[in-house]
C-alpha cells in the first residue's frame, strides 16, 4: 500500500503542476526508469538537448519553459523517439529488461507517443515475416507491400477518429508510415535478385515512380528514426546506380561512399541532417573497410561537404585509427581482465591464431547465440582460439553472466579501459569480429562469426 500511495502521490503533484503551467504552453517531462543501466536520461534531436538525473526511486522530472514542437530521441542506453509539442506534460516509464516494449506514457501528450511506439512494434512484428515476402516474384510483392501499408494507414484514421491531434503530429505519424514502405520497396529488389545480380531485375512498369515523392529535406521528420533510415538506404541503392555497369555492389569500396556522398550532397540541403548523413556515411564506411589508404578520396570529400567541426573531428581520428587495423599492422596490445581479476595483455593470451569477439550485458541474445556460436566454432577449428571480450563498465556484472556459462572462463575477458579500446579498435558495432595469428598480427579487420561465409575465411587462413 505505502508504494501505491507514493506513486499516486507523486501523479499527482506531477499533474497538478503541470496543470498550473500548461497556461504558459510549457513542458513537462519525467518518468521511472525500472533495472536502470546508468543515472542518466538523455533527450536530444541530434544536438543534446539535456541530461536528466535519476534520483534514488530511479525518477526524473523537469519543467521547461521553452520546448520547440517536434521530435525527440531519449536516450537511456537504448533510444527511441517521442513528439512533444507546447502544454505537453508527459511521464514516461520505461523497464530496460524489455526497453520498447514495456515503455508506456501518461499525461498530456501520451495518446501520441502511444502511437509512435505502437507502430514500432508494429514494425518489429512485421520485420519478422518480411523474409518470405522478399522472395515473392515482383508482382506479388508489391500487392504484399502495398496491402501492409494501408493497414497502416488505417490504423492511423482510426487513431484521428479517437483523438484530436494537431498538423505536425500527424505529418509525422503518416510520414512514418510512408517512409517504412518506401524503404521495404528500397530493399526489395537487392533481396529477391541478390546485390550481384541487381541489373538484371525485372521490375513492374512504374516500380520507382514512389521515388518521385520523396521529400528529401522534411525539416520535422528529420530526427525520426524511419524518415533518415529510409535516406541512408535509399542513398546506398542511388550510390550503387551509378556504378552498377562496371562492378558489383560494394559499400565497403571507396568507389561507392564517393558516389554516396555525392549524392547526399546534391539532394539534401537541411544542415543538420545532411551533416549527420554524411557522418554516418563515412564512419560507416571507416569501420568496415579494408581498403583504406592515406591519401583517401572519401575523406576527403567528407571534409568538403560536412560543416560540423565536431564530426570532423571525430572522424579523422576515426580514420587514423582504422589506418592502424588495416590486415598487415600489428593489433592494439588492449589491457584486459581475466575472470579471475587478473590484469594482463591481450598479446599474453595469444597462442594461435585467434578470434577475436565482443559483447555488452545490454544485448544478451546477442552474447547467448555468440556463446553458442563459438562453442560450436571451437570444436570444428581447434586451430584457432575463440576470446570474448565484454565492452562494459561494470565488472561484477560481466561476472555475473559469464558465471552462468562456466565453459566460456578461460575465453572471456573483459576490457580494463573500455572506452578507450573501443576508440583504439574502432567498435562501432558489437557483432564485429577481427581475426589476428599468434603474434598479433591483423589477419580480418572486420568480418562476422554469423556471416555465411565465415568458415570460408577460415579455411582461407588455414591454407595460406
């Protein structure tokens, strides 16, 4: 009784305030955050906006005057997006054991986002069963595709029947769902005819006419993370058009981010979006590839087009540090920590040919299917070592889960400075994986256990 008292009081006060405010069009915004990973809630639109502090019943709550309608990334270790206009006051309660799941709203402004979140996991769902769609013959996908997205649309006529919602919201929840189509119509014909063979897709009269509706500079929608998905994709697909006659789709080539960037300069003319296109464009592009050189085209193209000093940066020291990967070099000796809380480094442990794994407490079906991955992998090649090295702070935790799996100790480590191993090995994404011989050499600077051709490179360092 006492907690439901507490949390009842606490609505409301919240609301009470809130409604003493609304006069003056401000925002409130607070919440619970339940399992929390760090004390921190974090609300940006692509420049920080501000960081709230979670107080010792994990809550946060804070009033702002001034509070631009549209929308809005919050952050606590995963992200997902909100859409706040003035006289909003909305309370946010998030589980981190199911981030987007269990995320629920109340308060002035909650039967939006309700339905932001709602067509999210609509969109998981539907993500599900898209592979057998993919392999459907043209005609029959498109009728797939454009079946889908009606239902969308009417969900969202049913959702302006129920509530009053103002012109900007709605641009963006129907934008959201035009967006989602327009990629899966993107993706398609890449699925159904594979990357090698896209020429020679045959394609219903018309198929890209939806292109000719594409805003490519939507000021509200350009924080959404289903508008600069579609983009980036989109841009990829446009990139390789103009190359596709001479060599296969290869976004690790530096032919095709030239091409990418160009593109993305020439369409988009938002600041801040084309900014942050082209920093994702080439970081990706940094961290992946293995075919960089010093005097490098992309970069340079980089630093012409982007105004943001800060991306530039960070991605020359991006680009120096992948310089040092490069198959050939020598592999960054990291400092580590055994289970058994021994310091040691990473060139102490190498005695074959290694690989070389990472993973986060935050995704642990990511770390079970790796576990079994490598269990299976260390059986058919005991040539090779198999290390797992955890990226996060917290060590009792790391121990935790590792001690549920007594059969990974002697491979799993964890990184004593995480945040400067992963700027040193350029971990932009846990699933990547770097092979090195027992001298530390770098043998794959960037490949994948799950990938389908992994034991072929396998075999390939066994037969050099």
């Amino acid at each position: 009784m006492p907690k439901v008292f507490s949390v009842l009081l606490v609505s409301f006060l919240f609301l009470s305030c809130a409604q003493d405010k609304l006069k003056d069009k401000g925002v409130w915004i607070g919440g619970q955050i339940v399992n929390p990973h760090s004390n921190t809630f974090v609300i940006t639109n692509g420049t920080l906006i501000d960081t709230l502090y979670l107080d010792d019943n994990n809550r946060f709550l804070k009033y702002y005057e001034n509070f631009s309608e549209g929308v809005y990334s919050i952050i606590h270790e995963e992200y997902q997006v909100i859409y706040i206009q003035p006289g909003d006051s909305l309370m946010i309660r998030i589980n981190t054991v199911e981030f987007d799941e269990s995320m629920g709203f109340t308060g002035v402004g909650a039967e939006q986002n309700r339905f932001l979140i709602d067509m999210f996991l609509y969109n998981e769902l539907e993500n599900l069963v898209m592979p057998q769609f993919y392999i459907l013959p043209p005609e029959e996908f498109v009728v797939k595709a454009d079946s889908m997205y009606q239902k969308r649309l009417e969900i969202l006529d049913r959702f302006k029947e129920k509530y009053k919602s103002n012109k900007g919201f709605l641009e963006v929840a129907n934008a959201s769902i035009i967006y989602d189509y327009y990629s899966k119509l993107e993706l398609y014909p890449y699925a159904y005819y594979g990357r090698n063979n896209i020429t020679l897709a045959d394609l219903p009269k018309g198929y890209y006419d939806f292109r000719k509706s594409i805003d490519y500079n939507n000021e509200r929608l350009q924080n959404h993370y289903t508008y600069y998905n579609f983009l980036f994709r989109h841009f990829d697909n446009l990139a390789y058009e103009q190359y596709c006659k001479q060599m296969v789709y290869d976004d690790e080539n530096a032919i095709h981010i030239v091409h990418k960037l160009h593109e993305i300069n020439k369409k988009i003319s938002l600041e801040k979006l084309k900014n942050n296109l082209l920093n994702s464009s080439i970081r990706r592009y940094l961290t992946r590839s293995k075919y960089l050189q010093a005097e490098n085209e992309p970069l340079q193209l980089f630093m012409q087009y982007s105004t943001d000093s800060v991306h530039k940066e960070e991605v020359e020291v991006l680009f120096n540090n992948s310089l040092k990967l490069l198959p050939g070099n020598i592999y960054p000796d990291v400092s580590l920590e055994n289970y058994n809380g021994q310091a040691l480094l990473l060139k102490s442990v190498l005695k074959k040919p290694t690989v070389i794994t990472f993973w986060t407490s935050l995704h642990r079906d990511h770390y079970n299917n790796s576990v079994s991955k490598l269990n299976e992998l260390r059986v058919k090649y005991p040539e090779f070592d198999f290390l797992s090295i955890n990226i996060n702070e917290d060590g009792a935790l790391w121990k935790n889960i590792v001690r549920r799996n007594p059969g990974t100790k002697d491979f799993d480590f964890r990184f004593q400075q995480p945040n400067k191993a992963m700027n040193d090995l350029v971990i932009r994404a846990i699933s990547k994986v770097m092979i090195v011989d027992k001298n530390g050499v770098i043998l794959d600077n960037n490949t994948n256990i799950f990938r389908i051709d992994f034991e072929e490179t396998l075999l390939g360092i066994l037969n050099r």
